[in-house]
C-alpha cells in the first residue's frame, strides 16, 4: 500500500498568511494527488486534483505542487473560512489512501 | 446538481450488520464510479472500496474483504454498502462519493452515516 504522511499535523497562523502543507508518499505517485478540506460535522470538499488542478468553484488562493513522491497544497493569504483540516489522497494505486491530516488553527 | 443523499444514522450491536443506502441525483448514474469512506471518531479518511456502477464491479479495501459488500440499483440511482460482522471499531461515520471511473479523486460526497456498533 502507498502510504501518505503529511507534515506538519497541525499549525497555527494568522489571516493574511501565506500557508504550506506537505505531503509525502512512500512511493512515486505520477502526479495523482488530491486534496481536501474539511470542516467540523462535514463531508470533506474536493479543493485540488492532479497534483495542481483546481476544482470548479475553488478559489484561486489555494494552489498545489509537486511530482514524485512530494507535493505541497499552499494557500497564499488565509482567510476566514480556510480554518480547517486538511487531507492529501493518492489515487495512483489502489487502496487509495489518505493522509493524516492536517489541522489548520487561529493564531 | 450533484446531490449524494444517505440514510439515517445507525445504532448496532456488535457481530450485526449494517446497510447504508446513497441515492444520487444530478447526474448520469453509470457514468460515474461511487466509492464509500469512512472516518472513524477524531480519526482520519480510509477508502473502503469502490464499485461501477455500469457493470457492478468492486474493489474492496483488503483489510474489508470478506465484511464488505457494495452493490447498486440502476433503477434508482442508489448504491449501497453493507458491512458484516461489526466490531466497536467499526463506529465511524461512512460517505459515499463519486468519482470517474479509476480516477479515484472524489469530487462529489454524500453527507455521511454515522453507524455506531455497541453493546
């Protein structure tokens, strides 16, 4: 199975910032990587696909990169809203399999 | 619009089973793989599996197999998983979601089960 280890677990930062989470797999995964958000009591929402495509209706703050086995999901200027966690998924090889998350806090 | 709608919320004794229902709307039915996930309490996402339905193929998650059944009706739209042999740990709330075909990125979700398994 492909695991997925994302960095860091949880962050604090403050609206305005600039945000990285990263995400490792434990093989190459050809760019197929996804990331989602997810608020309390919530389904998660697709934000990116292929490593760096933004899904239909997601703001242009939130943007991805990457190839091999590490890729990146960056917000450029937090807001309000972007409080959340955050998970990679790689869909190069089933199981698919996510990540652990990342917890996006207030400062 | 795609619209994901599952059934209620769940309360099973431990070695039952359970059945979660999806009906889909929005969207051509066989066009689009379904897959279930679920999270378990404070826990993470963990993809079960995923079924087509235009010719009813599976894949099950290895660590399921053997627990796990998905099946869906054509004739409503609806995609269903079972799961035998419950165990406390299997106390999660359990999505549906779409996907095309092997590209098994999730664009569209259900809002979730919460099946609990307890004595």
């Amino acid at each position: 199975d492909f695991q997925m280890t994302q960095s860091p677990s949880s962050l604090s930062a403050s609206l305005g910032d600039r945000v990285t989470i990263t995400c490792r797999a434990s093989q190459g995964i050809s760019n197929s990587l996804a990331w989602y958000q997810q608020k309390p009591g919530k389904a998660p929402k697709l934000l990116l696909y292929a490593t760096s495509r933004l899904e239909s209706g997601v703001p242009s703050r939130f943007s991805g990169s990457g190839s091999g086995t590490d890729y990146t999901l960056t917000i450029s200027s937090l807001q309000p809203e972007d409080f959340a966690i955050y998970y990679c998924q790689q869909y190069y090889s089933t199981p698919w399999t996510f990540g652990q998350g990342t917890k996006v806090e207030i400062k | 619009q795609v619209q994901l709608v599952q059934s209620g919320a769940e309360v099973k004794k431990p070695g039952a089973s359970v059945k979660v229902s999806c009906k889909a709307s929005g969207y051509t039915f066989t066009n689009y793989g379904i897959s279930w996930v679920r999270q378990a309490p404070e826990q993470g996402l963990e993809w079960m599996g995923w079924i087509s339905p235009s010719n009813g193929n599976t894949n099950y998650a290895q660590n399921l197999q053997g627990r796990v059944t998905m099946t869906t009706d054509t004739s409503t739209s609806t995609a269903y998983m079972e799961l035998r042999s419950l165990r406390s740990d299997d106390t999660a709330v359990y999505y549906c979601a779409t996907h095309y075909s092997h590209l098994g990125y999730f664009d569209s979700w259900g809002q979730g089960t919460l099946v609990t398994a307890s004595s």
